[in-house]
C-alpha cells in the first residue's frame, strides 16, 4: 500500500471550547485518520472527553501521547502554552497545528518555525478565516486588481481584554491577518484605542497598503451583536462580505448576492468558517511535505504587524491577565 493510503495517526493537545466545537467533531469522522488519544492538564477533563467523544486513550502526561507515535498532532491549548507545547512535539519528530494566536511574542513564533525547519516537519497555525469559503471568494474577485481601500471590522456585545495588546493578539489577530491575506504587506499609520479601567472598548488601525491604497481594522467590544465583516473597493468592483453568511459584489450596474446556502449543496458552518478547509490543507501538508498557506513565515509576518499596531499606540507588547483570568 502506498503512503497516500495509509492512515495518519493524530493526537490532540487540549481538548476546551475550541476543540470540542470545531475540531472534534471534524478530526473524529475524518477519513484515513486515526485519533490515537488526547492531553490535557486535567484528569477530570480527559475522563469527560474520553467518554463524551468516545476516544480510547487520554493523559495529562505529554510524553505518553507522544509514546504512541503521532504523525500529526493539534495544539489546541490556551496561548500561553503553544510555543512550549508545540516545540516538545517538533522535537519528537511530530508535524504540528497550532490553533491561533501562534505564540506570545513574534520572538517565540520565529524560534518555533526556524525549530520546524531545523527538523523538518511540517508547522501550520489555524488561522480559519484565511479558508472560509466566502473569505476566499472575495479575496478571488480581486485577483489581478487594485485594491484602493480595504475595511475589515470585528464587534462583540462584551469581551474582556485588559490591554489592547491582549485584545489584538487573542481575538482581533484573526482580522489582522486578513488585512495581509488580502492586501499583502502593509505599513502601520495610526492606532487608536478607548479603555475603561483594566477593560478594552474597542480600537482602530490604519494603514497603508503596498498599492498604495488604504487599509482598516476596527474593533468595538460594546456593540449590539457579534458581527465580522470585510469590505474591499477598487477597480470598479466593491465586496462585502458579512461573515459568515453573504457575500455582495457590487457591480457599475448590478449586484450579485451570494449566500451560505450554495445552489445545490449546503454548507455546514465548520466548512464556512474556514475550519474543514484549514484541516484538510493540513492534513494534505503532511502527505505532500508542501508550505502550509498559513506556515510559521506567514503567522509571523501577522504577529509582527499585531506588534506594529500596538506599538504604534504607544503601547508595551505584554500580555496581561485578564479580568476573569484574574477570578
């Protein structure tokens, strides 16, 4: 049987929120690949997922999981532990998904890529946005064209962030890197930001595109739903997408809509979110040894732009606790 045949063996490495609502459910039905355990730093949490995903094997020892041979392995834990996590698996000759924000600092993301390299194995960072099928579909509509001005925007009723370096890396990072998704590199401007106390409210970051045109990313942490969207204008053609649900082409003389129902299939929300296609190109990362789209280069380049912004704020680069975190 050749290698394109044979089944990968995973492991996952935290099994929380995230895990449970968008790997999970994906990772335990995938065809040719086998979950052969979790970790995490609770045995209490290793019984309940055990039983509740029916997964044979489960350990808050690190080391055991690795013992069992894992090709592959999704670093799915709270940030502050990816790039401890994820180097102990490239050492041992595992090729690893980390879910988003990569590391704490631009510094830990470059030392875990060069890792990667130095070890040959394959490293991706989980950024979904970048696979979302009408993200995608936007970025397409441009190809070959100006973009002149780019708005990208992400609202929620509440969220607790105790600095906008917090607030940047841990949530708006994901429309920080649609910024370059879209638009390729760019150069910090301004930003600006409104706190209450220890409580981010919200923040804006301009900058200027390689084109030479405009880009945007806003944040407010007291809007009246959660709501994401990206907006792009130039060369006749404007493109709204309201994630992650429509997508709007507006033409000269006509408007086309297109929305998460496609004609003659439906979409389930783990496959718009951009989560199955981020898993998918993983997995076919492994098999081929090709660069991950959202390889360590590529969530470096995005960390240091959320780096960019903040210290343009005149902002330190520190992660601080948050509210809950604190109890």
């Amino acid at each position: 049987m050749g290698s394109q045949n044979r089944t990968m063996k995973i492991a996952v490495v935290g099994v929380g929120i995230i895990a449970q609502k968008a790997y999970l459910p994906l990772l335990r039905r995938w065809p040719g690949v086998s979950l052969l355990g979790i970790h995490s730093r609770s045995q209490d949490t290793v019984d309940q997922v055990c039983s509740d995903w029916q997964i044979d094997f489960g350990t808050t020892n690190l080391q055991a999981l690795i013992d069992l041979g894992p090709q592959a392995a999704f670093v799915l834990t709270p940030r502050s532990t990816h790039a401890a996590l994820a180097a102990q698996l490239l050492q041992a000759g595992i090729d690893v998904f980390v879910e988003k924000p990569p590391t704490e600092s631009s510094a830990d993301t470059r030392t875990l890529g060069e890792l990667a390299r130095e070890r040959n194995r394959i490293l991706m960072f989980g950024f979904n946005r970048r696979y979302s099928l009408l993200y995608r579909q936007a970025k397409a509509l441009f190809e070959g064209k100006r973009i002149q001005t780019c708005l990208i925007e992400k609202h929620r009723p509440s969220a607790f962030h105790s600095s906008l370096f917090n607030n940047y890396l841990e949530d708006t990072i994901h429309q920080i890197d649609l910024l370059r998704f879209f638009c390729g590199e760019v150069q910090v401007l301004h930003t600006a930001f409104e706190q209450e106390g220890d409580r981010m409210l919200g923040a804006i970051s301009l900058t200027q595109l390689a084109s030479g045109g405009m880009g945007m990313v806003s944040t407010c942490l007291q809007a009246g739903s959660w709501q994401e969207s990206a907006a792009l204008h130039g060369n006749a053609l404007s493109v709204q997408v309201d994630a992650f649900r429509e997508l709007r082409i507006y033409h000269e003389d006509h408007l086309e809509v297109i929305g998460h129902d496609r004609p003659g299939r439906w979409v389930s929300a783990l496959e718009e979110r951009g989560f199955q296609g981020a898993v998918e190109h993983f997995f076919e990362c492994v098999r081929t040894r090709q660069q991950p789209e959202t390889n360590a280069e590529e969530a470096l380049r995005t960390q240091e732009l959320v780096e960019a912004m903040v210290t343009c704020a005149g902002e330190p680069l520190q992660v601080t606790l948050n509210p809950r975190e604190r109890g």
